[in-house]
C-alpha cells in the first residue's frame, strides 16, 4: 500500500530551516516507500460553511492519507482534522506545546518534575500591572529566577532576573503578554539535555553547553556534545510527550541537584538538524516510520487530552 502523505511548514517565517525540516521528513518517507508533497501553510487555506468544511488550494489536491505537521497553524492542523485526516502531531498537542504556560499546567497534571513555577496575571492594557504581586514572587521563588514568555522559540524570549529592580523593569515591559515566572535552576545554568521521542521510545539525545549563555540552544551559541541519557531521563521524557498527547517531540531537560533531571520545555515541531550534526542520528527516519506504522495498523494513537 502505498501511502501519500502532506508535509506541511511556515510559509511565511524567514530562513531556510523550516523548509529544509519538511525536505528531511520528505526524504525519509520516500526511503520507506511513501510519497509525499510539501505545502506551505499559506497554500492551504481552512474554509468554513455550513455543513461543508474544506481545504482551499490552487492545484485542489486530493486529501492525503496523513499529515506530517510541522507547523504551529492549529487551525488548519485542526481542519485536517476533521477531515479525517491523522496528523502528526495532532493538533491539541502542538497548541499545548507551543503555550508554555498550557504545557506547565498540562504536565503538572501526571507527577512529572518541574521548575517552581508562577504564571503571571492576565493584564489587558499597559499601566495596570499591581505590582505589588511581584513582592509575592520574589519571596516565592528568590533570586536570580526566570522569566518565560508564553510564546517563544529557540531560548529567545526568555529572561534570567537578578534582582526585583530587574523584575519591575520586565514585567512592565511584558504587559500584556502571557508569561510565567519560575524558580532558576543553578545547577542547570548553560546546560540541558535535548531527548528527541518518537512514540514509545528516545531515538536521540544530545547534551547542550554554552560557556557564556544561562540558555543551552544552539541557536543562542550553545555547542553539542553526543549523550547517552539515564532510564529516569528516558522514562521522563517519554512521560512528558505522552502527557501532552505528542506522538513524537524533542524534550528539553534541565539538570537538577544530584543530577536530578527537571522538564524545561516539549518542543512537538523540533528541529533534527542539529541532532543528526551532533549524534548522526537521523530523527526524520524513525518519525516515518512510526507515522507509516501507526497508519497501516489502524493504531489508535494514547492522548492525555
């Protein structure tokens, strides 16, 4: 049986990541016998009417019999959906993952460690911060801690606070945005553990180290180095993905006390460039496969949610 599946990414973000993401999954489908077609999501629009839902494209494809998702565009992920159509991830999934605030409170929900953390009242309109509430957070979780906006990608938007002169200052800067605060975890400063999960089992891992950065990513400066992670550190990523009803994510681990490891972030669209630089290991191989075995198999995929 020969599969057709979508690969979908941003069509709109700048740089040739996104792209070159959608081109491995692509080559590694074509390797296990499946052809597929790379869209950009601007190239599928959702249409909504009553008692017809639809996908509006130039060439009006036929609909696919899976969707590699690797976008955060929940709506349209959403629409493929309920088409009918399995995508990978699935959409409540990316949602939870992309809002670090909905991922914290999704994980919290299944005894997974995390980092002390404090969401940070809705504002809707500048100069109505109380702040006053930020005493409660400094008391809370002392200095230095960090401050994560909800939304965010590759380390940028998160902000290590030294003092509540720093704190102030941020948090009037942030109005209006979701953001959280949480407990700074010296042990882990510049360094994390990346675990990519694909179903039921860790096909990579990579330690990250950055030497002037309290963020590990690669993308911040961070370099890699090859790791071979714990039972613990496996069982509590494959946890973590599970939670958020991921069927594969790269889980970022923060290094507690003792080597204790502590979920800093699910990213359920990580980039395996830099995985595969690091360990030679080819992330895209095994999200194929399961995809490719799940479909076959009629397999209904777990979800937490």
């Amino acid at each position: 049986m020969n599969l057709h599946g979508w690969i979908v990414y941003n069509g709109s973000l700048k740089g040739n990541k996104f792209l070159d993401f959608a081109e491995w999954i692509q080559e590694a489908a074509l390797k296990q016998g499946s052809s597929t077609t790379i869209y950009k999501n601007n190239e599928l629009l959702v249409s909504l009417q009553t008692n017809n839902i639809k996908i509006l494209s130039d060439n009006s494809p036929s609909l696919p019999d899976y969707v590699v998702f690797a976008d955060k565009d929940i709506y349209l992920a959403k629409q493929l959906e309920l088409l009918g159509i399995p995508v990978f991830n699935r959409s409540s999934a990316i949602e939870v993952s992309d809002d670090k605030i909905a991922t914290f409170q999704q994980l919290s929900q299944y005894n997974i460690p995390l980092p002390a953390t404090i969401v940070a009242p809705k504002v809707f309109m500048k100069d109505n911060t109380h702040l006053e509430d930020v005493h409660i957070i400094a008391k809370e979780l002392g200095f230095p801690l960090i401050i994560k906006e909800a939304f965010g990608s590759f380390g940028e938007q998160v902000y290590l606070i030294h003092d509540e002169d720093e704190l102030h200052k941020k948090v009037l800067e942030l109005q209006g945005k979701p953001y959280l605060y949480q407990a700074f975890i010296s042990s882990s400063f510049g360094k994390d553990l990346r675990l990519h999960v694909v179903g039921d089992q860790v096909v990579a891992a990579m330690k990250r180290q950055s030497l002037n950065d309290f963020r590990a990513n690669v993308s911040a400066g961070g370099t890699t180095q090859t790791y071979t992670p714990s039972v613990q550190e496996e069982e509590l990523a494959i946890a973590a993905t599970k939670a958020i009803g991921a069927d594969f994510a790269g889980v970022d681990l923060l290094i507690g006390e003792d080597e204790y490891p502590i979920v800093c972030e699910i990213n359920s669209n990580a980039h395996i460039r830099s995985m595969f630089d690091c360990t030679g290991i080819n992330v895209a191989d095994h999200m194929v496969q399961y995809v490719l075995e799940v479909i076959k198999d009629g397999r209904i995929r777990n979800s937490h949610d």
